[in-house]
C-alpha cells in the first residue's frame, strides 16, 4: 500500500473528526463535502454542498444546495436540466435588478476527488 488514504477513508474521518456543519472546499470549483450533525437519532452524515463562487472565489450564497444522496442528486438534476425551469431562470434574469459583488476570501483545506 502506498500510504495515501482512500476517498473513502478520507471521508470517514471527515465525518469523525469534522465539526458540525462544517463546510470544506473540494478540487472541484463550487462542490463543497458538508457535514450535518447528529439530529433526532438521526446520526451525522456527509452531503454534498453545491454552492457556485463568485468573482472574489468565495462561495456566492450561505448556504447552496445540500444533496443527501445519490438518488436525491437524480431528482435535483431531473429538475434543473427542464427546459421550463431554464426559461423561468432566464425570465428572472429579465425582471430582476443587477447585483453587486463584495469581497470576501476564505482559505480552507482543499478535499481532492
């Protein structure tokens, strides 16, 4: 064996040693590896957090979109790549005011995948 930890592995001990809902940064840009904390017998668990960056490279939103699951991430796909979600996408684009970028910069750990 080489010495380097698994995916898996790697993910376990986040899920061990992580601190509730912390957020880490992945090699891909916007996909984050989160952890949710015990809840209602419920134990902790890993999701994924989709969260695009901005100009700055900060994440553009407190929070993106938390997938569970492989099969919740179907459905999510399921639903934005329909043609009337991108036309009501585009519609809103339309009547919606611009907005203005801050700056913000964080620097974390990167999760490679």
């Amino acid at each position: 064996m080489n010495g380097k930890m698994s995916s898996e592995e790697r993910l376990g001990q986040f899920l061990g040693e992580g601190k509730d809902w912390e957020r880490k940064p992945t090699n891909i840009s916007g996909v984050f590896l989160f952890k949710l904390p015990e809840y209602r017998g419920r134990p902790a668990s890993l999701a994924i957090e989709i969260n695009p960056l901005n100009a700055n490279g900060s994440p553009s939103k407190k929070r993106g979109i938390v997938i569970k699951s492989s099969e919740e991430l179907n459905s999510i796909l399921e639903l934005i790549t329909n043609s009337k979600v991108l036309q009501l996408a585009k519609s809103i684009d339309e009547v919606n005011p611009e907005r203005k970028a801050f700056m913000k910069n964080e620097s974390n750990e990167v999760f490679e995948i």
